[in-house]
C-alpha cells in the first residue's frame, strides 16, 4: 500500500481487538484464539460488470465490496472478524477513488464488527477493479452448508426479491444478524445466500444437497422494485420473472424442516420477513407451481460469469 | 466460482488437514483451533504492469500470484496456512487462462503446505486481474515486524539483488523456510521481504522503526542477472544500482543485533546466503558508503505505485 495512504487510513481506522497489527507492514496480524473454526471468502468487482462509475458513488462501490462478502459469510452463519482490501486503481482520478472506497467501506465495517485488517492499493491503466477477502467466526452451531437439505424440508427466505438494479444491489442489508439468530435457534439444514437469482441459486443449493426443489411462485415474495422494474417501457418480464432470475438480492435462502419451519414463520423473530415458498423433494430437479396449478419445470434463470 | 471450474478444481485440490470445506460454497471452513495469531495478507496483479501475457505463460503468472503472498507471510515469519483467489478474467480465452493460472499455483501451494480454501472466477471485458489473500500461522516465537530495529543492529539479507526482471520475478523462491529457521534460531528485531526495492524497502523498514541506516554498497550481493542487465546496450545503470533498485528480489531484509548477527553468519544455517551489507543507526536517514569513502545519502530508488 502507497505510505501516504496508509497514513490516512489508520487514522481513520477505529482500534479493533482482533487486531494485534493493522495496516503497513507486509501482513496484517490478527488475534485468533478461541477461533475454532474459520469463514475465508472472496469476491471481485469489475467496473463494467459490477458497476459504472459513470452512475454510482464510488463510495457505494466500497460498501458493495464488503456487503458482498459479509453477505457470504452471512450464507455461512459465520461472525464478521476481519478484511484485506485489493484494488486496481485508474492511475488518473485514482486517490481520490481510493479514499471514496474507504470512506463507503468504513462505516459498514464498523456496524459489523469487522476489523479492517490492510490491503493492497495498486495503479494501472485500466479500469477499477476492487476485491474483499473476509474472515468470520464459525459459531458453536456449525456452519451453514448448501448441502444438507432433505425432502420434506421447507424452502424459506428472507426478505422480498427482483428489481434491485434500481439501487438495492449496492445498499442492501447483508442478512448477517438474522442468519446468526436463525442458526443459533432454529434447525436449519441447509443454506445460501442468494446473489446471481433465486431460481439459479436454488438449483445450485439442490445439486449440492442432491434433491430437487419445488418452488410455489406465488409465495415468491416480491419486492416492489420487482414491480416498478416490471412497468416499465419494453420490460417485457413480470414482477414474479424478476423475483426469480434477478439476482443480487442478497437475501437467505434455507432448507428447514417441516417443525422447525412452521415454528419459525409463527414466530418470525426477524425484523424482516420470513417466508416458505415451496418445499424440497426426493426427485432432483426445479419445478414451479402457481397455487394448486400442475407442475412445470424451473430453467434456472439467474446471472453466471461466462467465458470461453 | 463457475460450477465447471470448481469441479476440474475439486479434482485437482488434494485433501488439506486444515480444510472442513473447500471451493464451492459461499466460503471456505478452516479448522482453526490451535492457532493463537494469523498473519493475513492479499496481493493483486495486473496484466501491463505485472506481467504481459503476450511475453509470459499464464502458468508462471499464476505461480507468482501465490508466491507474491508467500513472501509476504515469510516476511511475518508466518507458517502457511490457506489461499483464496480472485480472478477477472478477459472473456474471450478465459476458461483456458483460469486453467492455466491454476496449474501454475497449484505445485506451490502444495510444496508449502498451503490449501487452496476457495475464490472468485470472474469475467470482463479488460485484461487478467488476479489477486491473492494468504492466511498464515504465527509461530510462539512471535511476528517479524518493520518496528523493532534498533541502533547497532547489522543489516542482514538473504540471496543476492538486482535484475529479477530477466525471469527471477515470476520464478523465485519465497522464503518461507528460510524465515521460519532465522526466526526460530536467532534473535532477530525487524524484517521484511524486498518486493519494491532493496533501497526503498529499507527506508520503510528505517522509518517504522524509528532509526537510520547506513548501507555498505560493496557488501551488497550483486545477482548475476544485475551484471547480465547492466552488460546491456543502452542500460545506463550499474549492476549495483540495479541491486539497489530493482526490486522483485523476494529476498528477507532483516535487523539482527551485532552477536546474533556474528553467530549467524559463521553458521551460515541456510542453502542461500546471508550477508552483512550495513547497520542501523539512530540518526534518522538512509546512508551509503563505498568501502571507506566517505558518508553518502542514499535516495530510495525502487517501485511504487503512483496515482494523482
């Protein structure tokens, strides 16, 4: 990292008891003790891909940046403890991009508990591109796997879905605490967060688990994003269309069983809702319903990198 | 990560003690207990400043995308622990560059025990961008720091500077073990590995640990591929300035009190050498001095990234 920068940023840097060494020298270095078992995720945003700094703050690239991971490590039931930061920066405009990074960052960083450990501040003739590494704290409950989920068990999510290309994609809430309250009281078998679509994450959540899926669409919750997306000139999509395949909702999707699920939606403990929207079956494979109509099958729909 | 991808890596990946859950879910799990403090570090390169793919096999790339990381946790005297990585990839060749790049990494990882925990496999209309973020296991015998060198501590190095970029810049050596040794056996009071230049390095070490120093430039080791560039038409440059400046050596800079440093040498106790090349003084500042000729300031040369 370039030594004026580092300067800035410790000072900006609230003391963490994570942190036995922070920011400057060649590695960061954490207090791990009572750390059993550890999270370690990654993620990597593109201009271009990600964002345009034509349109966004580059201070709510920053937070995106660790909203993501922390998103992760919410998918994990896993306690935020520490990042490394990596960016290539345009050399033209580059320091001040990097501060706006940072000052979008720290504030999330703080909320979570999340020691920012150091990083890796780098200039180039191209276009930004910033990546978070998070660690987390795996609780006494065990980690939230994506396979595990059996027939029978319900399908619930967190939140409402679709149309967060109108900005929820860089302001939403990674569902950290409630991921936390749900493994810690509930009996989940199974979960994700949902980032590329409903639909394609399902479908990765029943491959791992080896069953199949059937999703009840009219339960999907749908956020009024979703609808607003949905009117607008050539959309040529529904709401319940963008609920499925939009992705970067970051909301949790979870396989529970039948007791615990009912338990779970009667006394929905969260600030944000609680919903079943269809059950997991023996058969692999999606299929959709629309209330008691026949069954058809789910293409997942959904964002994949895709290269050749 | 691409399913295809992690499942030609899942193949690959051999079983590591420390990993619970490798590649393809939100996050890796890391079996932790045992381990008191980590060293935590992330490097990214990029195509143009880093590396020109047009000029060097991806394999190699990827390789240094690890080893980058691994001299930075030699640098903490950090035990490998585990890895993930980051990836733009350009869309059109991508599959067969990520391939590539994991084919690099994967024999160095291995040789040093390191498990491969997981990553981001991306794609974009610009060119390679691969990060990597280390985390490693300090030993009781504690962190090396850039603080800790005091007045009348030798200068120390390992190995020889100057020219890496003939090829030494992608295929050296991290000094893991190296460090690991020094650190157990010896007394040592600052380190850190010389990635932008053995000057310049030298001047951070100096100004984290509140002191000066003065190098004897007859005494640095000058690598045969120092003397093969500066033998080159147009160079312009010494083969001690390029020992000096270069950077990309990879090799450890270490504060080592005078009788550590004496038993140190006599022993010898590693495959590559180490040398006596000046000391540390208390007068803030960077010296140089030619035999017995007289006190010359030493301007840090080297590479940093400059943005406005």
């Amino acid at each position: 990292m370039e030594q004026q920068f580092i300067a800035w940023l410790r000072e900006r840097l609230p003391a963490h008891p994570l942190l036995r060494l922070g920011p400057g020298d060649d590695a960061a270095v954490l207090r791990m003790a009572g750390v059993d078992e550890c999270a370690l995720t990654v993620d990597l945003l593109t201009e271009g891909v990600d964002f345009l700094l034509a349109e966004v703050d580059p201070r709510r690239v920053g937070r995106k940046a660790l909203a993501v991971n922390l998103s992760d490590l919410a998918a994990m039931a896993a306690r935020p403890l520490a990042a490394v930061l990596a960016v290539a920066l345009p050399r033209q405009g580059g320091r001040r991009l990097a501060l706006q990074l940072y000052e979008g960052l720290l504030p999330l960083a703080e909320k979570y508990d999340l020691a920012i450990a150091g990083g890796d501040t780098n200039s180039w003739d191209g276009p930004l591109v910033i990546t978070a590494t998070l660690l987390g704290q795996i609780t006494a409950r065990g980690p939230l796997l994506r396979r595990g989920a059996a027939a029978g068990d319900r399908i619930i999510v967190t939140g409402a879905f679709g149309g967060s290309i109108l900005g929820r994609q860089f302001d939403f809430e990674p569902r950290i605490h409630e991921a936390l309250l749900l493994n810690d009281r509930y009996e989940l078998h199974a979960g994700m967060d949902v980032s590329d679509g409903l639909a394609i994450d399902l479908s990765r959540l029943v491959r791992e688990s080896a069953v199949g899926a059937i999703v009840q669409t009219d339960r999907v919750p749908i956020h009024e994003d979703a609808r607003r997306l949905a009117r607008q000139d050539n959309d040529g999509r529904t709401p319940g269309e963008h609920a499925l395949g939009d992705g970067e909702d970051f909301e949790l999707l979870l396989a529970v069983p039948p007791g615990e699920a009912r338990r779970m939606l009667d006394q929905q403990p969260l600030e944000v809702p609680l919903t079943d929207i269809g059950q997991f079956i023996a058969q692999p494979g999606l299929w959709q319903r629309e209330a008691d109509g026949p069954l058809q099958p789910l293409t997942p729909s959904g964002w994949e990198h895709t290269f050749t």
